[in-house]
C-alpha cells in the first residue's frame, strides 16, 4: 500500500481551489467514502468553502480510506489533507452523509481517528473528544441511525444553519450547555436530547443557491469536471422519491445568468447537478453556453421525457457519449402507481436520439421489487429492453430494488425478499444476454439500504457491529438479526 503522506502529496498536488486558513476553530470535514467519491459530493464542497468564509473558522479534509485493512494494520492515524493533522486533534469533526450504507464509513474513521464512536462515551470525557457533526442529504429522509455516534445533526439544507452552529462553538459553552441551545434551535437535531424523533429539516433561502465546487481534481468519478447546482428539489411526484414535489418547496431552478457567473474561466469541464435538471426551463440556453465556450459538459438528471434533438443535439457538441436516463418501474402499470409517468414511447425515442446524435451508449436505471410487482411486469421489461436495444447503439441495463424512504408515500412498504429479486435479475440475464449489458449491485446490499433506511438507534448500533466485524453481508445479517 502507498503510504497516505505520498497520496495525499499527490492528490494534493493535483488539486485546483484548495484552500488554507489559519483560524481559532478548526473543523476537520470527513468524508465517509474514499476521496474519489468524496471529492465528487457537491454538498461536501460546498461546506468546506462555506467554512473558510466564515470568520474565525477554518476546514481541513479526511476521507475513508482506500484501503481500511490497511490502515488497521499499519495502525495509522485517520488525518487530514491539508495539513497531514490528526483528525482526533481537532475540536469538531463534521461527516457530511449521503447514503445509508455510508453509515459503516461513519464508524470506521471515528475508529481510525481514536474517537469513540459512541456519543454516549464521548459524553463523559467532553474535554478530551471532539465535538462529532453530521449533516449532508441523508437528513431529508431518516438521519435516526447515525444519531448514536452524533453529538449534533444538521438536518436539511445547511447554509443558513452554518454560521449559527459556527458562532456557538466559538462562544465556546461547555458542552452540555451547547447542546441544549442547538436543540432549541431549528434545524438542529440533537440525538441525546430528541431521542429518535429528529425536527424538520431545513430549508435554504434561495439566495443561497447554487452551490458549486471549489476543488477541481482528476482523482474523482467525475474527473476534472466543475459542478455546480443547476436548480434544487424537484417539481414532480415521484412517491418513492425523498426529493419530490413536497420537498424544499418544489424545484428552484437557478437563473442562467446566475450560474454562468459562478463556473471559473479555467474550467473546460462543467457538470451540472440536481434531482432534475432536464426540468429546468433554461437548460437549452445554459448548455449553449456552455458549449459555444468550447466547454464539455455532463448533467445528473436527463428524464426521458424532456429530451429532443435540440438537448441531445447540444450534449453531443458537449461531449456526451453515454446517454443516460430512468424507467423507474418494471411496467407502464408501475410507473403510473408510482407516478412516474415516462412512457415506453418516450424511452423509445431517447433510444432514437442516441443513435442519431452519434452517442455509443443508452444507459437505462429500473427499479425492481415495487410493491404489487408480478412476473407479468418483469418480462414487460424484457421485451421493452429487447426494443431498445434494436434502436440505440448499445444498452446497458442498471438494476436496482426498490427501498421504501422516510418521508415518502412508500415509507414502510415492505422490501421485496433478497431471493425472489435474485430471481427475477437471473430471468433478466436469461432474456437479454447477448443482446444487453445488465448491471447493479446484489438485492442483498439493497435489503442491508431498507434496514438502515427504516429503522433508529438500534439499526445504528448494528451497523458499528456489522462495520467493525469487516462490513461483508455476513456481518450485516448477523448485526441486524436475520441469522
């Protein structure tokens, strides 16, 4: 293994936008993903800078490492980046959290760092420990089984909460004293002292939009590329979507005038980032902008309803050769129950599109294991999948089960059993070999999803087990109980 002092001096090197700042607080800003899916995480950015512009209080960054084992066996200390610091030497370490499964991630560095991970046993030694945050987007749908390791949660949208929590840990109250303030405050989930009942979470002025990165590193899934935030929440009604209509008020598009203002002259690769930027009603403008600047560019969210030549056309010019959108339902009867209501008719002319404006690759998402899906939906799929694939260049087929989310219309639906998913992505592979690429991860990691998803303190714990006796599914199934 590469010592870390030699990746961080690489990575670093590499970097564009870092920042260093002396200040009186020092949060050491941890990632619970290695640095290449960090460093993609618009949310996570976003913070680092907003806590460099706040006065008195400065950032450095930490990631999960690469290899964890590793890490163990040579017993070295989790640090940051920037400075190469300990992260259990700082006063506050703050996790932006994105997926349920990340929650191991969340043990794991606090054990790197020599930080009991409980909050309960931190509580008795309140001057020797950090202080332990966590916010990030998790918290618009169930941030309960992280609250055993989290001294606070800042739940929601966190640029207006920012300034409010920095100012108070600068006052610098005892511990106790802090707490108890944060939790009269809203948007501030306080797990010793709400128990498994978070408040709401909050939501930003739109002033504050967009947000944008302020790293640009090769080292990332999105390698080179500058993001920003093309429009927050979505207009649509999606009920297993935490994300929908009823969220943070619907979808606030940004103006473009706006966006282009924040997207650096060095930047040759923009991507633009939402739960649905092909809603927004100035995408054309933006991307020919874009474009027109001899830029690159990728989007998050292409719904097939919204594509035409005139959008596919201007993701060509701008380097697209994957394009990729969702089905969200086996059948037309389940995307209709679920209102999400692409027709095949419009996955058929996304199909048409790509093989028109040049593209190699139609990437198609589905989720599977929908409550009330039969076999008859399935083989819908099958032949829906054959049809595209006579149209578009290639196919890849991305599998996914369905996990019911807090704060939907399908929170508490139950999870589809693990072999009966197996079964019907064994049937998938069957139809479509040869002729389609099919992709995604096991059913299994999707039932481990559905248990942290639904559940509060107890499935917390389980995950510090699950992580700590190596994070395999073994692990997990032994943690949460199903033997």
């Amino acid at each position: 293994m590469t010592p870390f002092r030699e990746i961080r001096a690489r990575r670093l090197a590499d970097e564009s936008g870092t920042l260093h700042k002396q200040a009186d607080l020092a949060v050491a800003l941890c990632y619970p993903s290695p640095y290449h899916v960090g460093m993609s995480s618009l949310g996570f950015q976003s913070i680092y800078r907003g806590l460099h512009a706040l006065p008195g209080s400065t950032a450095e960054r930490a990631f999960l490492p690469d290899d964890v084992g590793e890490m163990h066996r040579l017993s070295e200390d989790l640090c940051t980046y920037e400075s190469g610091r300990p992260v259990g030497d700082f006063p506050v370490v703050a996790f932006s959290l994105a997926s349920e499964l990340e929650l191991a991630g969340v043990v794991v560095c606090l054990d790197l760092a020599g930080i009991p991970a409980l909050a309960a046993e931190r509580a008795a030694h309140l001057r020797t420990f950090p202080l332990v945050v966590v916010g990030g987007p998790l918290t618009f749908s169930n941030p309960v089984p992280v609250g055993p390791f989290a001294d606070v949660i800042v739940m929601g949208e966190a640029e207006e909460l920012l300034p409010i929590l920095v100012n108070r840990l600068r006052e610098s109250p005892e511990r106790e004293t802090l707490l108890h303030d944060l939790a009269q405050k809203p948007g501030f989930y306080v797990p010793s002292l709400h128990g498994e009942t978070p408040p709401a979470a909050a939501i930003a002025n739109d002033d504050c939009l967009p947000a944008y990165a302020q790293i640009i590193t090769p080292h990332t899934e999105l390698a080179g590329m500058f993001l920003i935030e093309a429009e927050r929440g979505c207009s649509r009604g999606c009920a297993y979507c935490v994300l929908r209509r009823s969220t943070g008020r619907g979808m606030r598009p940004v103006a473009p005038a706006r966006l282009l203002s924040f997207i650096p002259a060095q930047a040759r690769r923009v991507g633009l980032v939402g739960a649905a930027v092909t809603d927004h009603p100035a995408l054309p403008e933006i991307l020919r902008a874009l474009v027109d600047a001899e830029r690159e560019v990728g989007v998050s969210s292409l719904r097939a309803d919204r594509l035409d030549h005139e959008l596919v056309r201007l993701l060509a010019r701008g380097g697209y050769r994957t394009l990729t959108t969702a089905a969200d339902g086996a059948s037309q009867r389940l995307r209709d129950q679920v209102d999400r209501h692409t027709q095949a008719e419009d996955l058929l002319h996304a199909a048409r599109l790509c093989r028109e404006h040049g593209m190699a690759l139609l990437k198609l998402y589905v989720l599977i294991g929908l409550p009330g899906e039969t076999a008859a939906d399935i083989d819908e799929l099958a032949r829906l999948a054959l049809e595209l694939a006579e149209l578009a260049p290639k196919l890849s087929l991305t599998v996914s089960p369905f996990v019911a989310k807090r704060n939907t219309p399908l929170d508490h639906q139950p999870f589809a059993d693990i072999a009966s998913l197996d079964e019907k992505v064994d049937f998938l592979r069957r139809q479509l070999r040869g002729r389609v690429h099919l992709g995604g991860d096991p059913p299994k990691w999707a039932w481990v999803e559905y248990r942290l998803a639904q559940g509060g303190f107890a499935e917390g714990l389980a995950a510090a087990q699950a992580a700590r006796a190596g994070g395999g599914f073994a692990a997990w199934k032994r943690a949460l109980g199903q033997q």
